[in-house]
C-alpha cells in the first residue's frame, strides 16, 4: 500500500470541509434566518464539525450540578467543627534534658545488639517454624510409608496363600500325572508281555508248522523210494517171467499179471 496515497494534508481537508460547508457568505440573511429556526444547525470550522447541545438537557444538567454544590456546600457548614478545647499540659515528661540525652545514647549504642538478638530471635521462630513443618510432613511421610507397608504385608500374604492353594493343586497333579504314567507304564509293560506272548507263539507256531512240513516232506521221500523199489522189483519181476516164457518154448504161453504199482 502506498502511504503517500493515504496521507492527507490540512490543506486537503480545509478544501474539504469547504466543500461540504453551505454557501452561508453569498446569503447571510438566509443563513442567519435559518440557524434561528434551528440551534442545533452544525458549525464548520477548519477541518472541525461543532454541534451545539440541546439546550433543555443542558439546563437540567447545570440545575442538578447546582443542586449537587448547594447540597455539599450546607453538608460542610453542618458538620464543620465550632472549636477544639485542649487542657493545658507540660511536655516533656518527668526527666531533665541530659537525662533524655544520656538515654537516647545509651539507646543508639545498644541499638546494635538489640537489633542483633532481634534477628537471632526471628531466625529461631523460622527454624522452629520450619523443623514443625518439616516434622509435620515426615510424619505424614511415615503414616504413608506404614499404611503402605501393612497393604504390602497383607497382599504378600493373600499371594501367599494363592500360591499354597496352587501348590496344592500342582502336587496333587502332579500325584495324579504320576498315577497316570505308572497306569501307562503298566499298561505298556502289559501290551509289551502279550506282543511277545503272541510273538512266542507265533515262532512256535512257525517251528511246528516246519517240522510238520519237513516231516510231511520225509514220507513223500520215504513214499517215492519205496514207489521206485516197488516199481522196479516189479520190472525184475517181469523180465524173469519173459525169460521164463522165452526158455520154455514158444507153444507155452505165459500169463503176466499185471502188477499195481500205485502203493
């Protein structure tokens, strides 16, 4: 913003205030008839608007402030004092002029010790002052510290008798775990007892089926030797007869019976 756009001279405002002023010096009479007609009519004067006060407010202003001064001026003359009467009395007191003297020097050579024990006197109220406060508030500090131990106290033992009762619970558990292992323990042992009951018998089993089969074996060997013997003493057998028959003649017939070899 420019300031020299915003400064405004006396000069500008005297041109102004002409402008907006009513051209009263090329009428006078008009302007004269028209201010009696109405006294509130605004006055211009340099750069300053005057505006005349109504004059029935202003009466009765000045009429109360007359009043006001009336009524204080005879408050004043009522409550003034009409005279003072003083009985007459030697000053001084009962000691002569060195005796004062000697006094206010004894006095002003004292003032320092006085002054001294005054202020040792103030600097023992302070302490006791303050060791009061400060026994006041390490008392509060105890109680605090106490009540605060005894809660402690008492939640250690809550907690303590919470851990009892889960001890208790944890060791019967712990019984009842153990039971529960022995019982499996036992019922492994058991289970283990009976496989190999079972495994024993299966490998008696297994024996006996073996022999039996090794003796089934044996007869069937023992049966085709003795089906061989048969079969070839039954041959020996058939070639003595053919033999016979052949030596005997041909006009001889011989019977040959036939042998059943299926024993």
């Amino acid at each position: 913003m420019d300031p020299q756009r915003n400064h405004v001279t006396r000069d500008d405002l005297r041109s102004e205030t002409r402008e907006i002023q009513p051209p009263s010096s090329s009428s006078p009479s008009s302007s004269s008839g028209q201010t009696a007609s109405d006294p509130r009519q605004p006055r211009y004067s340099d750069g300053f608007t005057v505006i005349p006060p109504k004059e029935s407010q202003r009466r009765e202003l000045v009429a109360t402030l007359q009043k006001d001064e009336e009524k204080l001026q005879r408050w004043t003359e009522d409550n003034r004092v009409t005279h003072v009467h003083m009985e007459p009395e030697t000053l001084g007191g009962h000691m002569t002029q060195a005796e004062v003297r000697q006094k206010q020097q004894t006095n002003q050579r004292s003032s320092k010790l006085q002054k001294k024990l005054k202020q040792e006197e103030q600097e023992r109220m302070r302490r006791q002052e303050e060791e009061k406060l400060l026994q006041k508030m390490k008392d509060e500090q105890r109680s605090k510290s106490e009540s605060l131990q005894e809660r402690q106290r008492q939640e250690d033992q809550k907690r303590k008798q919470d851990l009892k009762q889960d001890h208790s619970r944890s060791d019967l558990d712990q019984d009842h775990s153990m039971a529960d292992l022995d019982q499996v323990h036992s019922r492994s042992d058991l289970d283990h007892d009976h496989v190999r009951s079972n495994l024993d018998q299966d490998y008696s089993r297994s024996d006996l089926d073996q022999v039996h089969s090794r003796s089934d074996l044996d007869q069937d060997h023992v049966r085709s030797n003795l089906d061989q013997d048969h079969s070839r003493s039954d041959l020996d057998q058939v070639h003595v007869r053919s033999d016979l028959d052949q030596e005997s003649g041909p006009w001889q017939c011989g019977v040959v019976s036939v042998v059943d070899v299926s024993h």
